[in-house]
C-alpha cells in the first residue's frame, strides 16, 4: 500500500478573549440547561433562572451568586461538581453545560454578575458551514433511482442532509456496470460524490465519464480494468479525496498523473505494479 | 403453558408465535381465544404489539464514516490484565489480599463468594510499549501489537451483568433479557443492504481451541427481536456448505429452481392478499435471498483467487474451514462483496482456573488471524470505512479463583471494567481510553457503558442512537434503551 499525503494544515483557533454580556452568552446557556426545571413551569428550590431578576433574588435558602467570587456562589459549585455527584446541576442526567458554558459563566460572575455590561470571555467558536457536497438531490431523487434501477445500479443517498450527495452502488451485481453504463448517468453526474465500483466491468474508457463527476470524493476501482492511461484522465476531479486501485494493473505512472488532484490524500494501490515499490 | 388438547407442544408454541392479529381478524370471531391466547403468552409475535411500518428511511442521519463492521467477539470474556489493561503494581502485590476499600462490598459470584481469602494475582505475562503510540501490549500479542498504532483502546468498559449469557445478550443487543434484535439488525434495519445478493448480517462461530468453560451460542445473540425477522443474522457453517440446503439436488437445474420459487411466491401471495401478515412477505424475500445466494455464496467461499501474501498474514490455518482464522478471512471476503455486518464469535475465553496456559491458546487462536485481518482491510483501502471490534462480554478479578501461584492462577466474572479496542472507520488510531485503578477493579477516569460504546458505533454509521427507534410495546425501542448514554467523542478522529 502506498499513500501520497497531502497536509492541509487547518488553522487551529485560538481561544480568543471577546467581549460578551449576561444576554448573548449567560442567558442562552441556562436557557437551555435548567429552564425545564427552573422556569416558568418548574420552580426546583424555589429557584428560577430564566431570568436576571429572578437570579439574582437565588432559591428558598438564599443567594446563589456572590458577585465576583465565583468559589462562594452556589450556582457556580453546582456546575463544577463531578457529573455524578448528588448536588450537580443539572441533575437527573440531563445534558450537562458544555465547558465553555461553565467557563463563561465563571467570568461573569468574577466580573461581578453584571446585567447588562459586557465582560471578557473566552469566544464562542466559529461554526463553520460545511460546504455542501453536491446541489440539493432531493428534486432529482426520483430521477436518479428510476434511473438507476433501468441500468441496474443503485444511486442511495449518502445521508439525509440533501446535499451530502448520492452514492453509486454497483455490488449486487458488479459484472452489469460497464463502460456505456457510467456514460448514461451523464443527468445526474453532479449528484455523485462517490462511486464504489470494485469488480466492475469498467475499464479506461469509462473513467472518462467519472472525469465529468464534478463532486466526486471517493472512487472505489479495486480489481477493474483500468490502467495509468484511464486515471490520468481523472485530474479534473478536484474534490476527489480518495482513490482505491487494488488489483489494478495502475502503475507509477498513473500515481503520479494523480498528483494532479488537490484534495486527494489516499491513493491504495495494493496487489498492482506500483505496490512492489513500497 | 395452556393446556390445548391433541397438539403437541412445540407446535403449540410455534403456532402461537406465528399468530398475528391479521389472521386473527381473517378468520373471524372463532378467533377470539386464541387471540387472548396468544396475549396471556406474551411471547407470542411481536407484531401483534409493533407496528407494522413499511419500510424505514433507511438514509443515514449524517454522512456515515463506517460502511461495514467486522465484530471479533470474544466470548467469554478475556481477561484484561493479560490482554489490555497493564497493572505494573500488582506484580509486588502477588498473593496479598485485595483491600476491601477497593473491592467496597461488591457482590461476588457464587464461584468465588465462598472462597476465605481473595488474593491478587498479577499477569503471568510480560507487557511491553509497541508502536509510535506507545500502546502497553500483552507478550501474548506479537502481531496485534504490531498493528498497535491502528487500535483505539477503551481500559473502562462496564456493564451490569455478571454471567455469560446476560453479559452476551447486553454486547449484543444492548440488553440483558432475551428478545431484543441485535446491534447487526439494527444496523441491517436502519441502513439497507449494500449487496442485495448476500445477507446484511453475517454470523460465523469458530472452533473451539480449548473445551473447557464452554459458553453455548445461541441466536438470540444475532436476532432480529421485534425488529422484522429478515433483519436477522444469516449464520454461515464451518466447511463445505455454508448454508446448508443451497445446493440444488441431483437434476434440479437453475430454471427448474426459479420456478418452483415463483409458483411458492405466487402461493405466498395470495395468502399475503387475504390476511396482510408481512411474516409472509418475509418468507417470500428469504426465498428469493436464497435463490440469490446459490450463485453469490460459491464465489464467496472460493479462496482460490487469493494471493500467497494472505496465508502469511492470516496464518496456514486460514485454509481450515471453521477456524477463527478462516472465520477473519472470510470477514474480509464478506466485507469486500458489501456485507454491512458480520461478527465473528470465538468462545472459550473463560479461564477461570489454569489461566496463564489457557489464555495463551486464546490469544494464540486470535492474535494472528486479527492482525492480518487489519494489516489486510489497510492495504486494501478498506479500514477507512469498515470497523472492527474485538472484545469480550465482561471483565475479570483482580484476584485469583481457586489455587495462586505465580505461572497458576484463576479469574472470576467482573463487571466493573473491562478492555476492547476498535479500529479503522474513523475512530482514532492509536489511542487508549479510560483508567482503571491499580487492581483494575474500578474505572478511575472516563467509565464508557455498553450503551456509549454502542452509541459510539452508530455514530460512525452515520446513525444517531435516540432517532433509531420503533414503537414496540408502548415504547420508542432502541439499541441504546431508555437510561442515559452518549457517542463519546474522544474515540474519534
């Protein structure tokens, strides 16, 4: 096996300190974590924390903030016990604030509980939106199965997020998906991100339709006809992350004409010529 | 049971098991006693209380990391002071006895409840730091250890169950009573084939290197519950014939067969018309699975086209149908052709007495055959996307069962913490989760639950653990249960 590694070095976020107020960081993770039991609706301790007000007036038995000093507020000791101990909040299992949370409010009550003034805390971190994988295959499902089910492949959906892309699947019957096949799956060829098509009848040829699967990610080839001629005709894929060449007859030929493709960090070319090469 | 007069009993039962409230309402009001009947038994089938859904969306909740699993149960349950789980301390504490602070009152098996004394026995085996991770491994794991950069150790498995099948039963279905459909089923349920022509789900049980402490395996341990039964585990035999019945007898060719399968269909068909029970649309697809698998099962049990490089990595034994070697080899053939699930079973892990020579077959059984099995997914691209898992169902004493000497000593059941690793399909190669403490008695950091570890599982499956449910008694039914649990993180890459 050989792989070619590419680092894509993602930059590692700082945890930088950024202005934050009771409403945009403290609120929303009580909220979320101990209004079900300190509401509108429960009152456990006769405490509610849906509010600033009703924080600062603290539960039957008194105060649970003591402002700048996070040590001696109940509140703060109750988020900090280990997560099985009788007196952690939330109690009965439910999902626990997360550290972030916790720290954040930390900061808020050092800095004197305030309502309304900001103060430092660690920021949230960037959400990143995953770029999508392929154009929405919900309005083509119907196209792409009846398609599909005509040639005798099958074209699943990767998962339910709509654009995470259909997978080719050819392994019920691997011998009837050939060469002519890919070519007429030209209509939804932008849905593909991956096509498993190991033990298939598809040879050189044949890649050149993969070549037009614009959002292709994984193409699985082990034990088919192809050969360094057919792949080096897959350097436009510039999505392709992974190539499996088991059993081909690809050689270093064809390896390096893969160098071509930017994202492609794992190339398997065991039980082919390159493979003697360690 | 009731008393029905002329019928024998196991027909009794079965005919009970196969009433549905459609045949039920089919025949009419005469009906109505074997109804009650059926209710009073309680076990009588499931769909009488589940719904009878159509076929479940079977998209993955996200985009899924593991397409396939291979399972090396290890039933039984290993020891994790040979295998896993280090305690260099304990080699000074040999034969004192284990502080009650530790054990903490801990109910004992009735193996060892008795015993007057509880002494610490330390591994017969030496351990030593393998690979750029630093993994501690057993001298019984020459060849896994060389592969020990690719395992995601977790030291801090535990579970409720104390004896064999219950603690079987929980690995496997996430539950310790009977009746629950195994984590292959759900994951068969909740995804859908990927080769149509082969069984989701594959079982294969290995031979016995050892024929002490045998454990009995029994389909519980790969059924569908109230899941529908064609979501069930196909379990493949040692030897010539696989399945059994799939060779068509002397001067039956291939249209023959067809037709008498389509005239059978027809039959089922009609019955399917009249009374709805979609246990015969079962039947139907399991003909026809048949009728698939004379041709797809011969190309699977042809270990001809393979190359001389795999009998050196599975071992010679490979070639021997019915061993666990083969069994590995096997998994991977299955796994190539897309089978979703398969778990392999070894047994005899139970040393209770005459550990060190005992285990030392068991990790001789297994290493190898192991080893080769993720050496080989790895060169073939395939460990990207299939997960593997080896382990047992429970842990063992840190005090020896019956005579202690250092090269002699026994272990009983142990709940509390156990070891097992996983590998490939995104988990994160080259770590170790969890501690235990110096007797590894009780998990110090990080405990993980059969619920978060199965939990964790369908995660890579693209699956959240809460959404795969059906309604089945009252309840949204699910692997993980009702009690709290968690896809751990840290296991990730």
């Amino acid at each position: 096996m050989r792989r070619i590694a590419i680092f894509l070095f993602l930059a590692a976020l700082p945890l930088r300190a950024a202005p934050a107020t009771f409403a945009t960081r403290v609120a929303p993770a009580l909220e979320k974590h101990c209004a079900v039991c300190h509401g509108a609706e429960k009152q456990k301790a006769k405490l509610r924390l849906d509010s600033y007000a009703a924080i600062v007036a603290g539960a039957d038995s008194g105060p649970v903030l003591k402002a700048g000093d996070p040590k001696e507020s109940e509140l703060h000791r109750r988020i900090t016990l280990p997560p099985h101990d009788d007196d952690f909040m939330p109690s009965d299992g439910k999902p626990p604030l997360s550290a972030l949370d916790v720290k954040v409010i930390e900061r808020w009550i050092a800095a004197g509980a305030p309502e309304s003034a900001e103060f430092d805390a660690p920021a949230a971190p960037v959400v990143r939106v995953a770029e999508p994988a392929a154009p929405d295959y919900l309005p083509r499902l119907d196209q792409a199965r009846k398609l599909a089910t005509t040639l005798g492949v099958r074209l699943v959906p990767r998962s339910r997020v709509t654009t995470d892309g259909l997978v080719l699947r050819t392994a019920s019957a691997p011998r009837q998906c050939d060469d002519a096949l890919l070519a007429k799956l030209a209509p939804v060829a932008d849905l593909i991100v991956e096509a498993e098509l190991s033990r298939t009848r598809v040879t050189d040829a044949g890649l050149r339709a993969v070549a037009t699967w614009s959002n292709l990610q994984r193409l699985d080839l082990a034990r088919t006809g192809v050969t360094s001629a057919g792949v080096a005709a897959l350097a436009p894929l510039a999505k392709l992350e992974s190539i499996n060449l088991t059993g081909t007859k690809v050689d270093e030929r064809g390896v390096s004409a893969l160098k071509a493709n930017p994202r492609l960090t794992r190339i398997w070319t065991f039980g082919t010529p390159v493979a003697s090469s360690p | 049971m009731l008393d029905l007069p002329q019928v024998p009993a196991a027909l009794k039962r079965e005919w009970l098991e196969l009433e549905t409230r459609r045949h039920f309402l089919g025949r009419g009001s005469k009906a109505l006693g074997w109804a009650g009947l059926a209710t009073i038994l309680g076990r009588s089938a499931p769909h009488l209380l589940a719904s009878t859904a159509a076929l479940p969306d079977q998209r993955p909740h996200f985009a899924p990391k593991a397409k396939r699993c291979i399972y090396l149960f290890m039933a039984g349950a290993p020891s994790q002071f040979e295998t896993w789980d280090y305690k260099p301390k304990l080699a000074a504490m040999f034969d004192k006895d284990l502080p009650e602070s530790v054990r903490g009152g801990q109910v004992l098996t009735g193996m060892t409840a008795s015993q007057a004394r509880l002494p610490v026995a330390p591994s017969f085996y030496k351990f030593a730091q393998m690979g750029k991770a630093g993994h501690w491994v057993s001298e019984l794991f020459p060849h896994t250890g060389k592969v020990a950069d690719d395992l995601c150790v977790i030291k801090s498995l535990h579970t409720e169950a104390i004896n064999h099948e219950p603690a079987i039963l929980s690995m496997t279905t996430g539950n310790m009573f009977p009746g629950k459909p195994s984590l292959g089923a759900w994951l068969a349920y909740g995804l859908g084939a990927i080769n149509e022509e082969l069984p989701t789900f594959v079982v294969m049980t290995s031979k016995m290197p050892v024929r002490t402490n045998v454990q009995a395996l029994s389909n519980r341990l790969w059924s569908s519950g109230f899941l529908p039964p064609e979501y069930a585990a196909v379990s493949l035999r040692a030897g010539n014939e696989p399945v059994l019945y799939l060779q068509d007898p002397k001067g039956v060719n291939r249209d023959v067969r067809r037709a008498m399968i389509d005239g059978v269909n027809d039959l089922n068909r009609q019955l399917f018309e009249r009374v709805g029970d979609p246990e015969i649309n079962t039947r139907i697809a399991q003909y026809e699975m048949a009728f698939r698998m004379q041709t797809s099962v011969p190309d699977l049990t042809d270990f001809s086209d393979e190359p001389a490089s795999t009998w050196e990595l599975y071992g010679e034994k490979a070639k021997e149908p019915g061993t666990y070697a083969y069994n590995c080899l096997m998994a991977r053939r299955l796994a190539e052709r897309g089978v979703r699930f398969t778990q392999v079973f070894l047994r005899t892990w139970d040393q209770h007495t005459v550990l060190p020579e005992r285990i030392k077959v068991m990790a001789g059984e297994s290493d190898q055959p192991t080893a080769g099995l993720l050496t080989d997914l790895k060169r073939r691209g395939m460990l990207d996307d299939t997960l593997v898992i080896w382990g047992g169902e429970f842990g063992r004493t840190v005090y020896s069962q019956g005579t202690l000497r250092p090269d002699n000593y026994g272990r009983d059941h142990h709940p509390r913490c156990f070891s097992m690793w996983m590998a490939g399909a995104g988990t994160k190669p080259g770590i170790s989760y969890g501690e235990t403490d110096d007797f590894s008695y009780n998990i110090v950091k990080d405990p993980v639950h059969i619920r978060d570890f199965h939990a964790t599982v369908l995660h890579q499956f693209g699956i959240d653990h809460n959404r795969l449910s059906v309604k089945f008694q009252g309840l949204d039914a699910k692997l993980t249960g009702v009690l709290p649990s968690r896809v751990i993180p840290e296991l990730l890459a």
